[in-house]
C-alpha cells in the first residue's frame, strides 16, 4: 500500500472518483470531489476500494490476533470497535457477506495491501486486461507565479477502455519534500477524458511538524508527474499495468 504525503488539491472532472490512498502523517488534505458520478449511487467498486485502503491492515491484525474468526459479523463488529466507526463496519458486513467469511479472509490475505486487486477478487470492481490510456495532455497553468493556486490540465485517450485503476500525481518540490496524490480511476469506454485538477501551492497552517515534515512551497522550480494506470499503479498483482506517464514543471516566484 502507498504512504502518500499531501497535497491541496481539488479534483474537478465529473468522470473520476477521487479517493485519496493514503496520507502520511502531519499534512491535511484538502482533496475532495467537486462533482460526483450521480447516475452510480450504488456504485460498489469506489465504496470498496476506499473502506480496503483505510481498513485491510487492520483487519489483517484482527485476523492475525483473534484466531478462528466464525462469522462476518464476529469480524467486522472487532473492526467497527477499533476504528469506532459504525458506518465502516456495515460496510465491512456488506462486502464480507457477498464472499462468506472464509474466502473473505482469504482475499485480505492473497490482496497483500492492494485496495484495487482485493476489490477486483471480491467482484465489486470490474476488469478490463485489455485496456489502454494515452496522455495528450499535461500543463500546468499559470506556468510562473506566486504561492497560491496552479492547475493541473490532464487529458488522456483510450481506444479499448480502461480497467479499474489510478491516476497518481506526484510533485518534486525544492526542499524535497515529497507530494503525491492519487484518485481512482474506475473503468471507462473507449474515449477522451479531461481529468482537470487544482493545486494550492501554499504551507499547510495546520501541518504539525512534530509529526513530519511540513511542505513550505519555497520559490523555485517543481517538477509534476502523472501515471495513468490500471490497478494500482507498480503493483505487482495481476490486472495491473502502467499505462502512460507524462511530467512538466512550474514555478513558484515568491
């Protein structure tokens, strides 16, 4: 599973569901979706993808310290009482019960931490090994300027469709600190898809730097790389692959 560290972004596109991975410790995210896909409100794959990635190393541990777990609900009432979350675990109970306890358990296990793969092996989330993206587009917008807002213009091309899979921005900044994100790309038609997003290119006020270190967007110049995948983007399972990775740059002036 990927330890991200944060970046303020604001994903636009009406076509990608954006679902932040991971966030390492002491900077916020100000990801979130500005417009949802309506027309799937019972999507599963998105709901899944999202409930693994902040959930399978604790039900791993669940798993590994309780022994013989007999049922979805022994299981997913031990998760709802460490997250403290009711709602993560009726999420927990749905996606266990479509498999049964026994090969849910074997799925958690066989996923090695990969939100996608483990959703794929549960059915919730579609695949497509014959799919492809092309990037035709990547800038950033305004190329120079101040500390502040920039936005990031994606646009990518598939011919045979896409699988269920990611795109990852990641940011190379002056003190080295890194910045990355990454959304979840569901599986699409053939098509030409705009995948705007906004970055706000300014110290975190709430970052703790007792807990790490705290980006400063110092003035200079940043390199932006996009990857465009299916699955998990390096993963090593099946259904995964690479399909475009492009970069640019900007700068900050003051």
């Amino acid at each position: 599973m990927k330890v991200f560290a944060a970046v303020t972004c604001v994903l636009l596109a009406t076509h990608t569901f954006a679902v932040h991975l991971q966030l390492t410790r002491g900077q916020k995210s100000f990801l979130k979706l500005v417009a949802k896909e309506l027309e799937k409100p019972l999507d599963l794959c998105p709901i899944c993808i999202q409930f693994t990635d902040q959930t399978i190393d604790i039900l791993l541990n669940i798993i590994l310290n309780s022994g013989i777990i007999g049922s979805c609900e022994i299981l997913c009432t031990a998760l709802e009482e460490k997250t403290g979350s009711k709602a993560i675990g009726a999420v927990c109970n749905i996606l266990c019960d479509v498999v049964g306890i026994e090969e849910f358990i074997k799925l958690i296990d066989k996923a090695d931490l990969d939100p996608i793969y483990f959703c794929e092996l549960l059915k919730t989330c579609p695949i497509n090994d014959n799919g492809d993206a092309h990037v035709t587009v990547f800038n950033v917008v305004p190329k120079t300027g101040p500390q502040g807002v920039f936005n990031i213009a994606l646009t990518y091309e598939s011919k045979n469709g896409t699988g269920t899979g990611e795109i990852v921005i990641d940011i190379e900044t002056v003190d080295k600190i890194p910045v990355s994100t990454a959304f979840l790309n569901e599986l699409k038609p053939k098509g030409i898809y705009n995948v705007p997003v906004e970055l706000k290119a300014e110290p975190d006020p709430d970052c703790d730097p007792t807990q790490g270190p705290c980006e400063q967007w110092l003035p200079g110049q940043y390199t932006v790389k996009v990857a465009v995948c299916n699955g998990e983007c390096g993963s090593k399972h099946p259904h995964s692959q690479i399909y475009d990775e492009k970069s640019t740059t900007f700068t900050i002036t003051e």
